[in-house]
C-alpha cells in the first residue's frame, strides 16, 4: 500500500526556514513526479512545487519561487522542501503528492509563521 507521509513543519517567526520531508515507503518512487501543495483555512487547496522523476525539472508557484526549493532524493524514497525567507502568509497544512495526475497524497504538515 502506497503511503506518502510528511514531517519537518512546525512553527517559525517571519524571516525562518523550515525543510519539509516526504518519506514513500511502498512508492516506486524513482518513476514518479512528486509535488508540493498546501491549504490555508477557508482558502483552497494550491500548488507550491513540483519535480520530474529524475530531479532535472522544478516548477514553482510564483509566489514561492526564489524562497523555496524542491529536491528529491531517489535512494532514499523522500521528496524535501526547503523553505526559506518564510511570510505569515506561507501559513497553511503543507501536503506532498506523487504521480502524474498525483495519485497519492499524504495527510500533510502543518507550518505556521508569525509576524
């Protein structure tokens, strides 16, 4: 059974970092592109990052991009997030997603930044 589970959020002052993980045990991970996603209260769900199978293409939403960067690491079976610079409005249940269309979710992280 195909699992993706999140870890690294927690709770920051504006300016921090946080890197997020997305361990796929049971996920022929190396076939797969893995994204990020993340889900405000009362706002839907939206995209933050993406990566190819093999680690050679990155997508970005424009409002992350240059803060936060999106690697994988095929031997291990983890996707990361790298989230630097964060903003109070970065705040949100953070959740990985694997597939194209993305299958599998995980059950997300919650981050949440202070001013």
């Amino acid at each position: 059974q195909v699992q993706l589970v999140e870890s690294g959020g927690g709770s920051v002052q504006a300016g921090g970092f946080l890197r997020l993980s997305c361990a796929a045990p049971g996920l022929n991970f190396r076939s797969h592109r893995m994204g990020w996603f993340r889900q405000a209260p009362v706002t839907e769900r939206e995209f933050v990052a993406s990566i190819s199978w093999s680690g050679g293409s990155t997508t970005y939403a424009d409002s992350v991009r240059g803060r936060f960067t999106i690697s994988r690491d095929n031997a291990k079976n983890t996707a990361y997030l790298q989230m630097n610079s964060l903003k109070p409005e970065d705040t949100a249940l953070y959740y990985c997603a694997a597939g194209k269309p993305y299958t599998y979710w995980g059950q997300g992280t919650q981050v949440t930044v202070s001013s």
